[in-house]
C-alpha cells in the first residue's frame, strides 16, 4: 500500500522508470511508509497492466501471486530471527529477532537473481532495512550490485544510509522519500481512531506509522508520571510497573530516553520535542536538574541500551538506571 502523503513521491519516481537503474536506495526517517513505499514500486514494476501513474493492476498473475506472498520474481531480504533464541521461546522466554541480515540469506537472493526469470522479465529484490546488513552480508551484496545480473532490480530501504558502506550508496540511485506534514500524520492517525493522536505522534518523533497498543499507551502514562514525581517510591514503583506488564527493557529505556532528552532540551534550549502535553511538568523538572547529572544518566542509558532485548535481571537493571535519574534532581551537599 502507499499512504495518502506519499502521492508526490509516486508521481515523481514514475518519471524515473523510462531510464530504470540497477538499484534504487530509498532514504527517510523511521514510521513514514518507506517499505510499504518499496513494496509497492515491486508490485508495480512486476504487474502485467499496470495502469494511470504505474498503479498496479491487481487482478493480473503477478498481483494475485504478490497477494499470496508467494511471487516467484520477487524476494525480500529482512533481519532473520537468531535459532537459539526461538528454541527459548519454546520454553516460556521471549524470542529476540537480531537487527541484522546474514549473508546466508545474501548468497541466496543471488543465487535467485542469477537464475532466469519464471516469467521471462523483470525479477526484484527488496532489502529492509539495508543498514541491518552484517558485514560480511554487505561485501557479498556489494558484490552483485557492481556486477547486476540483467532484469534484475534491486529496491533498498534505509532510514540511516550513512551506515551502509559508501561503495553501496555509489551504486545505488538515492531516491529520498517525503515525510508527512503534521496535519497530514494527525488525520492519519485520527482515521486509524488512535487516541489522542497530538500526543502520540509527538511521543513517536512526528513518524505516524507505529503500532498503536492502547494497554501500552495506558502504561506508558503510568510510567512519566512516575518520572514527573522522581522519588525512592516512584523508583520502585516504575520498576514494578515494567515488570508487571513483562515489557522488554528496551521499551522502558526508549520512554526514558525520551524524557531525558526534552529535560535537557528545555534546560538548553527551552524546547520540547517528545512530551509537549506535559510542558507544564516538565518545565519545573528541568529548572530542578543538575545539567552534569542529567548527562550522567544518559551514559548510563546508553550503556545500558545494548541489553534492551536480554531478559537477565530487568528490574535490578532498571531500579540501578532509575537511581542515577534520581540524582539528577538530587541536592548538592553544603561545601
């Protein structure tokens, strides 16, 4: 599907496709739609009758095979789900998927695109996102990018393309996708009846595109206000509240980051970017920050950001974490 903002930016890649390249590299921020974007371009540059502005048809063979997720000119490559940590979901714990693409799954799609093609033309491979690609993932896929096979399109997805290696980026026509305006991403949002949808596109960067979790919403409240009242019991009461409602460390850590920032925002600034509804809580906080301190807690987030996915000991993590918060409103000792 493409989104009602991203109209502009189908208009304009359709004056690229008289002169196709061997690579698209599609850039944005997160949550704006580029891999919906991409999987569309796909469908698009596969249908038998695509109509007015490359539209694809959706009735011929090729869409019925992209609606049953079985197109045989088509492959994705996404970050696989690491095999010992799916055997301990079997046994109640939960099941981490690795931010990377191996080059197992690379040797394969090339192994695909030097086959010919089942319908004797055009076959796609979409990476996303391609800055998850490992190393040795990235030489391989580099690899075929300098030496395309013909009839062989390559769309990749990235929201951080600096992280890919610089010979990708030089083979790779730079396509750069349109965020929606603020109104755009409200009426998105109010049309997917999210609640309180100012407040929550804020929270998530001005990116419409998030899974909403009401229950989630509800608990994330519980834990700002917890932040906006820092004391010993809030502490614990934040730490309970994580473990109660089993949410990964990394959530827990992403809300707090978030606080953190628009602290020091207002204090250097006097901006918010996240939690502009609770400007009136948050100005008082920051008046009451030690600026050295606060910065102390956001190493000490950082540090700790890499085991957001562990299961070990959260709540002991997050009560040590939260102890660091509470010195940043702490009182200097007199002399």
């Amino acid at each position: 599907m493409r989104y009602p903002w991203q109209v502009s930016d189908w208009r304009r890649i359709g004056t690229e496709r008289e002169r196709l390249p061997n690579a698209w590299l599609l850039t944005g921020p997160a949550g704006i739609g580029k891999r919906a974007f991409a999987e569309s371009l796909a469908v698009s540059l596969l249908c038998d009758e695509p109509g007015e502005d490359f539209v694809a048809c959706g009735r011929c063979e090729s869409c019925r095979w992209f609606a049953a997720g079985n197109h045989p000119d088509y492959r994705c490559l996404t970050p696989d789900t690491d095999e010992d940590e799916a055997r301990e979901g079997k046994e109640g714990k939960s099941v981490r998927k690795l931010p990377v693409i191996k080059i197992e799954a690379v040797r394969e799609v090339i192994e695909f695109a030097h086959l010919t093609s089942h319908r004797s033309g055009r076959r796609v491979i979409l990476v996303a996102p391609a800055e998850s690609l490992n190393p040795s993932a990235a030489n391989a896929l580099l690899k075929i990018l300098e030496e395309p096979p013909e009839g062989v399109l390559f769309l990749l997805v990235a929201y951080a393309p600096q992280r890919l290696l610089p010979t990708i980026r030089s083979r790779c026509r730079p396509f750069a996708l349109t965020a929606p305006s603020r109104d755009e991403a409200l009426a998105w949002l109010a049309g997917q009846g999210v609640a309180n949808p100012a407040a929550e596109l804020a929270h998530h960067g001005g990116a419409p595109l998030f899974d909403h979790d009401p229950h989630l919403a509800t608990v994330r409240k519980g834990f700002l206000e917890a932040l906006a009242n820092p004391s010993m019991t809030s502490v614990l009461g934040l730490a309970e509240l994580v473990e109660k409602n089993k949410l990964p460390l990394s959530v827990a850590l992403e809300w707090l980051q978030k606080w953190l920032v628009d602290l020091a925002s207002l204090s250097l600034a006097g901006s918010l970017r996240y939690h502009p509804d609770l400007e009136g809580v948050l100005v008082p906080l920051a008046r009451r920050a030690d600026t050295a301190r606060l910065m102390r807690c956001q190493d000490a987030l950082t540090a700790l950001a890499p085991f957001g996915q562990h299961t070990l000991n959260i709540r002991l993590q997050l009560e040590a974490l939260l102890m660091e918060y509470l010195r940043v409103f702490a009182r200097a000792n007199p002399g």
